[in-house]
C-alpha cells in the first residue's frame, strides 16, 4: 500500500466533514426554504376559500330576499318576509367581510366595493316593493317590479359574483400549481442531497480503510449517533401511539356526545307529546276549536323537532359512525335498496332502469345510505298522478387528484328522474342541511338527505352535482374513485 502522509490524510478528513456541514446547511434551508413556501401558499389558499364562501353566502342571502319579497308581493303572506329579513340580517355582515377582505387580487376590492353599492340599491328597491305591498298598493308594486329595474340589478350583482368567484378560483389554481413546483423542487432537491450523501458515505469508507485509528474511532461515533437514533425513534413512537389513543379517546367522546345530545334533546319532546296528548285525551272536550288547534300545532311541531333531531344525528354520523372501507359491489347494494323501497315504489308504480354497476373501495353501510336517499329523493319530489320513471347510469373515466399526479379510475354515477326538477341556481342550496325549496306541506322531508349524501361522497374522496330545470325532472352524477389509498401506502412526501 503506497504510503499516505498524515498531512494528507488530515485534508481529506477535513474536506470531508466540511462536505457534509455543507450538505446538512443546504439541506436545512432548503426543508426550511419549502416549509416557509409551503405555509404561504397554504394561507393564500384557505384565505381564497373564505373569500368564495363570503362571496356565495352573499348572493345567495340576495337570492332569498328576492324570493322573500316576490312570495309577498304575491300572496300577501308575511309569512314570506321571514327569508327577506333574515337575508338582510345576514347581508351587511357577508358584505362587510368582502369590503375588509385583504385582497390580493388587483381590481378585486373596487368590485367588492361595486357589489355592496349595487345590493344596497337593489334592498332599497326591494323594501320599496314590500312598503307599497303593504299599504296594499299592489298596482304600484306590480308597477316597480315591471320595470325591471330589478333584475337588472340583479344581473349586474351576478355579473359581479361570477366575475370575482372566477378572479378568485384562478389565483387558487395558481396556489396549487405554485405547490405543486415547490414539491416537485423539494423533492429533487432532496434525491440530489441523498445522492451526494451516499457519495461522502464512499469517500469516508475509502478513508477508513486506509486509517484504522480513525475506524475505529468513527465506529464509536456511529455507535453512539445509532443509538441516539433510536432512543429518538422510541420517542417518536411512543408520542404517535399517545396521538392515535387520544384520537380514538376523541371519536369516542364524540360518538357519546352525539348520543347524549340526542337523548337529551328528545326527552323534553317526549314529554311535550305526551301531556298534548293528556290534553286532547282528557279536556278535548272542554277546549274551543282554536285551544284544540293549538295542541295540533304544538303535536306537529314537536314531530317536526324529533326528525329533525335525528336527522341531524345521522348527519353527524357519517364521520363517527364511519366503517373500513372494502370491496363493495354496487349492484348488491342497488338490490337491497329496492327491496327496502318495495312498499313506495309498488304504491307509486315507479320504473326503475339500472345500468350494471362497477365495484369499488367503500363503506358498504354509507353507500347504501347514499343510493337509498338518491332514489328516495326521486320517488318523493314527482308531480301528482305521474309515475316516477328513474335511470342509473354508469361511466368510467381515468382522473387525477393533483395536478400532475397519477391517474387512477373513476366512475361517475347518474341518477335520473323525471319529477318536478327546480331551478339550477339553487343546486348547491339543496345540499346544505335542512335547505329546502318548497314548503313544507308540500313535500316530506327536513331538508337533510342531501346534505348526508354529499358528505358521504366527499368522505370517500369523490363529489356530487346536479342538473335540473322545472318541470323536467332532475339528474344527481356522483363521481367516486374505484380505488382507496390508504395514508400508510402513501409516499412520505404526500402528507407530510
């Protein structure tokens, strides 16, 4: 072996570790560099968000004072002022966020400023309406809403909505493609230093071998770090486990709090219906016609409150009560939810065409809900004296969640029907709990399948929308991943 210097070897040495002081300092502001980018990017996207939601819940408060006071022009009802003055309780506030929302759109705070200008004169022109209906002017009324004053006003509001929604919704996809280059940049960065590891790694094992002096001394050194290695990876683990048992302790508080509520809500409606019915039983006879309507309104009332009440703990059961997912066949489910809907759709004589159905990752007990509240949708809201004709359809398509990444299959599900259908600017009310766009006596329900069903899909990765028109019936697609990755087969960079 040529004789080494210890000069020499002492260079190396030294070149060596100030490589990988280097490598580490480059590898510290680089995670430190990402996560900064990271955080940015993530803030712009939630703050983006918010501003949308603000942005919906204002034109959507427009659109119910507007039918408020189109249902009292009408009718005369005040019953129908109640969606105008709560429109207009929430109205001020939605547009006082927009004016001191910080945006970082240019020309997004003059529009916002426009939208508040051009609602105050279209809630100016509404209670003008509202004034002269109720000084029974109904002439003058007619009159006002004639002209069209009104809906050109609303036009310019939606013109607006529409303009800072899409103003909006690109600055967020430019949010996502920005994370996505900070991820793709990040992560090269880190194959690079790995890379350049490994090849230090080689260099000092070429030292060793020429220095058993320093071998032996760098064994120790690794022995100890290896060590303290795995004292940290023990802590780690056992703060994990802490998490995931207080995870599991959480579910479980939540799932008692749920059951708890509920009993303690339906024990005073208990209690309400039994001593209305002591009332009619007992003093029906000395009670005049209106005391005996007044124990009807508060029967049904408290009928009304106890569906409620479970309808909105079965909402909240879709993430307490949530089951593994598993390989559930669709055509099995479809099969028993006609069957539990054999009595309605016998009475009803309704057509049920199915196209066979794919397999997928799932909760068997969740997709029987959603299909069960889709097809129970159809068959509820269908015009006297028509038989419901519903159709369940199937496509397969390849789709990626992130921009860039891995395509995986999907199908999209269509549920058809040919009931009396609504308006389309009311589709993403009618997924909201307890949303409804008739009157109650109108139709059953308390406004929640719905909302329940877009939970369930969005649990499972997927989205829900709707196609409708009046009278025409109406069309739910539901698009769902056929496979579920589950987050410990997910590559470290994916959630961290």
């Amino acid at each position: 072996m040529p004789h080494r210097s210890p000069l020499l070897l002492s260079r190396r040495w030294r070149f060596a570790f100030v490589a990988v002081a280097l490598l580490l300092v480059v590898n510290g502001l680089t995670s430190y560099r990402a996560m900064r980018e990271l955080v940015r990017i993530e803030s712009s996207v939630s703050h983006t968000l918010q501003v949308i939601g603000i942005i919906r819940n204002t034109f959507s408060a427009i659109q119910g004072a507007e039918t408020g006071q189109r249902g009292y022009l009408i009718t005369g009802d005040e019953a129908y002022l109640e969606p105008f003055h709560d429109a207009m309780n929430s109205l001020e506030i939605y547009l006082n966020q927009l004016q001191a929302t910080d945006s970082e759109i240019p020309g997004q705070q003059e529009r916002f400023l426009r939208l508040r200008q051009v609602t105050q004169s279209k809630i100016g022109e509404m209670r003008e309406v509202i004034q002269l209906r109720k000084n029974s002017d109904v002439a003058a009324a007619t009159e006002i809403v004639n002209t069209d004053k009104g809906k050109r006003l609303m036009d310019i509001i939606s013109k607006l909505v529409e303009e800072m929604e899409a103003e909006e919704y690109a600055l967020l996809a430019q949010r996502r493609h920005e994370s996505y280059l900070n991820q793709r940049e990040t992560i090269f960065t880190l194959v690079a230093a790995t890379l350049a590891s490994l090849g230090l790694i080689g260099f000092v094992y070429y030292l060793l071998q020429r220095n058993l002096l320093q071998h032996t001394r760098i064994t120790e050194i690794l022995r100890t770090e290896n060590d303290l290695l795995e004292e940290k990876v023990s802590e780690r683990t056992a703060v994990l486990t802490h998490f995931s048992k207080e995870l599991e302790r959480s579910n479980r508080e939540l799932q008692d709090f749920a059951f708890v509520a509920s009993h303690d809500l339906q024990e005073p409606l208990r209690k309400i219906r039994a001593f209305g019915d002591r009332l009619q039983q007992k003093y029906a006879d000395k009670l005049e016609d209106s005391g005996a309507d007044y124990i009807r309104r508060m029967q049904s009332a408290a009928e009304r409150m106890s569906r409620l009440i479970n309808d909105l703990l079965s909402f909240s059961r879709v993430s307490t009560k949530a089951q593994p997912f598993t390989q559930v066949d669709l055509n099995e489910i479809l099969d028993e939810v006609l069957e539990d809907l054999e009595i309605p759709i016998n009475e009803s004589g309704a057509e049920i065409n199915a196209s066979p159905l794919p397999t997928l990752d799932a909760d068997p007990t969740q997709m029987r809900q959603l299909i069960q509240n889709l097809i129970g949708n159809s068959l509820k809201f269908i015009p006297p004296e028509q038989k419901p004709l519903i159709t369940i359809s199937v496509k397969s398509y390849q789709h990626s969640l992130l921009e860039g990444g891995e395509e995986t299959e999907w199908c999209e599900l269509r549920f058809s029907d040919n009931g009396i259908g609504f308006e389309e600017k009311f589709k993403d009310r009618i997924f909201t709990p307890f949303q409804r766009l008739h009157q109650r006596g109108e139709y059953e329900g308390t406004g929640i399948g719905l909302a329940v069903c877009r939970r369930i899909v969005e649990r499972h990765s997927g989205a829900i929308n709707a196609e409708s028109a009046p009278g025409q019936g109406a069309t739910f697609i539901v698009n769902l991943p056929l496979q579920h990755t589950p987050i410990s087969e997910m590559e470290p960079e994916q959630y961290a």
